[in-house]
C-alpha cells in the first residue's frame, strides 16, 4: 500500500518554483539523498500547466524511485490533472471537501491541511489518508499532544518551518511524517546547480528521522 | 449539568461501576465516556443501568455511526474534540444535548447556526485559555463553553469564575485520589456559590 510507503519514508520534499529544466538533477539529487516522495507544488509564480509538465517529467523518468504527488491542490480539475500526469497524492493548504473526495474517487492518497480538531475530524470523515498539520511553524508542541489525546488514530504529518534542528521536536512530540520545503530544497543550491549539497541535506534528514 | 465534566476512559468494562461510583462517591455526578476505546459503548450501557440518575454521555465522538451508536447504548449527551454538522443535526433530531469542540469564530458561528449554544472549548490551554474565552465572548455574548484541556485543580477556580463557563471537563480528577480531587472540585464550586 502507498499509505505505508509513504508513513515509512516519512519526508516529502516540497519543490516549489523550481525551473522545468532542472527537475531531474534536482529529483535525482533527492533520490540520491534517500527521498522516496515528492510534491510538486501549485504556485502563482508559474501556470498550472507547468507543474503539470514537472509532475509527468517526474513520474516518467522515476518510475518505482519516486512518487510525486501535487501540492496547494485548490479545486477538482487540479486533481484529475494531477492524476493524468501520473500524481499519486495531494497535499492541499485546507480541508475542502471535493477536492478530498475526487481525489479518493481517483485512487489517490489524500493529505489536506487541517489545524483545529473540527478541521481534522471533518478531513478524516470526507476521507483523508494523512492530515497536514498546517502551519506548523512555531506551533505550540503541546498542541500535537494535546490533540492526539482524543484523538489518538490520526496521522499528522508537519508541514511548514520543518527544518534540520528541529524535525526530532516534532518527531517525538507525536507526527509520523514531514512535508519539507526550504530548508531541504534550498534555493541557493538550485541557483548554483549545487545538487551535491541538497543529497547531503537530504541525508542528514533522512539520519534524523531514523 | 455538574459544573465539571469528567472525561473518563474505560479500558476494561469491569473498571466501569467502581469508577463511576468513586465520582458518585465524590459528589460529581455525570461522566463523559469517551469512545477511544472498544468497549465504550457498552461501558456507557452498564452504567447507565447501574447509574441511572447520573448523567452519562459519551466523548470524542468523530462521526455519525459513533453518535448513532452511543445514542442507542443510552448516552444522555454528545460531546466531540471538533464540530461535526451531522452529529449536530442527529442529536437536535433526537434531542440530546450535543457539545462540539469550536475554537475559531467560524467554527462557533457554524455551531450557532446549528442551534447549539454551548461548546466545548478544546484544547482550551494551547487555545489562550481564559483569555481567548473572554475574548470570544465579546462577539458571541449568548454562547457558554466547557474548556478542556489544562484545566486543572490549580485554575479550576479562574475558570469557573467566569460566568460564561458553562462547566469545565477534563480527566485530572480521575489521576491519583478521585476522593479527594472530587472533595477538592466541591469545596472550590460551594465557594463560588456555583
């Protein structure tokens, strides 16, 4: 099942703006680093159709290395275009209730954002796999316990402000997996085509989460 | 209602009367029995049996089939961590009072428009307490909230001094004592003439 996968890999990598041609350095770099999923990311600095082309440039050239799924999913046709790429899941900001059920009607995992216990239990009900827990940057930890107490069958995933120092915090604190943007995908390796040294990034995460 | 809700957690059905009868005992008269384990529907049944006049409802209730099935096992209240509308509908069609967790101004507006006026304020603590109850009652002057979360023996007091708490719940007084939590509950509610 997908769903295990993806609680084992525990990271998705979040490639947002990222130019078309260098997604497979850049998915290669990941890879090598022992990142198994990837969210290509809905964004206003680029036309859907462009994330798109990334999704399919991904899944046909890793096929049985990497998922890809798509992310900031806001509406129902981005998801059946998602699935037509070859996306395999969908991470949204919120909890929208066609966008989940579409993307369950389609096969695929569902990750929507959710933050209050109303937000989660209405995900977990409209059929969502995975919560994101969003934003979790600066996020009382307390908070994740708290809500698991209740709770204590959903799986969180932490997205937002995850980064190198402080992934084990929110590990221990009760999420089974992170959604991670910047600070794996660093904007200034992408620039220098310095892939090297996000496999290196990627390592050392892959070694926290251990 | 008693101004503290107990959340209790029955783990083994035999646990179900000497705990509901140490709240009994206690002077606390209702218990929310939360559906976060496999035998709570039947530990709301028997102790609705043995119990009758105490108020047992059942807590964390995610979703329509729980609250169809705690309402049939004879749960006198509902009580979720978040707003589910189809619980909502199916208890006002039934007539049980049903408590939704809300913590944001949609959330309760949601809750309002349901008809529901007082909610479960979950996790009340990491939420802003008191002062985000306050707050909240300034926009929502007729809505009554049972915080949830980091309220202990120690704000107990603060709390219910706060006339739009409509009770307080929680499990600190099933840790330890329950004797002497409940003894000490009670001589803080008389004190407030509660």
């Amino acid at each position: 099942m997908l769903t295990d996968e993806i609680e084992k890999a525990k990271i998705i990598a979040i490639i947002r703006d990222v130019d078309k041609n260098k997604i497979i350095p850049l998915a290669n770099a990941l890879f090598d680093g022992g990142i198994r999923f990837v969210e290509i990311t809905f964004s206003k600095n680029e036309s859907d159709n462009d994330v798109l082309d990334k999704i399919k440039i991904i899944s046909d050239n890793f096929k049985g290395k990497l998922h890809v799924g798509a992310g900031t999913v806001l509406n129902e046709t981005q998801v059946e275009l998602t699935k037509k790429a070859g996306g395999e899941f969908i991470v949204s900001p919120d909890t929208c209730k066609e966008v989940i059920s579409k993307t369950k009607d389609l096969g695929m995992i569902s990750i929507p954002g959710a933050f209050t216990p109303t937000e989660i239990v209405s995900a977990l009900n409209f059929g969502a796999d995975f919560i994101k827990l969003f934003p979790a940057k600066n996020v009382n930890l307390s908070y994740i316990k708290a809500i698991k107490t209740p709770l204590n069958n959903i799986k969180l995933f932490a997205f937002s402000g995850i980064k190198l120092n402080n992934v084990k915090k929110y590990a221990k604190a009760g999420v089974c997996g992170f959604g991670i943007g910047s600070d794996l995908i660093d904007k200034k390796f992408i620039e220098k085509n310095d892939f090297i040294s996000i496999t290196k990034k990627a390592k050392k995460f892959m070694e926290k989460i251990k | 209602m008693d101004k503290v809700i107990p959340v209790v957690v029955i783990k083994d059905l035999k646990d179900t009367i000497p705990t509901l009868q140490a709240l009994k005992d206690g002077g606390i008269n209702c218990a929310e029995i939360t559906f976060r384990t496999a035998c709570a529907a039947d530990a709301i049944a028997l102790g609705v049996k043995e119990f009758p006049d105490m108020n047992i409802g059942a807590g964390t209730v995610v979703n329509l089939a729980q609250a169809k099935k705690a309402v049939e096992f004879g749960a006198k209240f509902l009580v979720s961590p978040g707003l589910s509308v189809k619980v909502a509908k199916f208890a006002k069609k039934k007539g049980i009072p049903y408590f939704p967790g809300c913590v944001t101004p949609t959330e309760i507006m949601t809750a309002l428009e349901l008809g529901i006026e007082i909610v479960k304020f979950f996790p009340a603590n990491v939420y802003g307490g008191l002062k985000a109850l306050k707050a909240l009652s300034g926009p929502f002057p007729q809505l009554k909230f049972i915080p949830t979360g980091g309220v202990d023996l120690t704000n107990l007091e603060e709390f219910l001094s706060f006339d739009k708490i409509y009770a307080v719940g929680g499990s600190f007084m099933m840790k330890g004592d329950i004797k002497a939590n409940c003894d000490a509950i009670n001589e803080i509610v008389s004190k407030l003439g509660k």
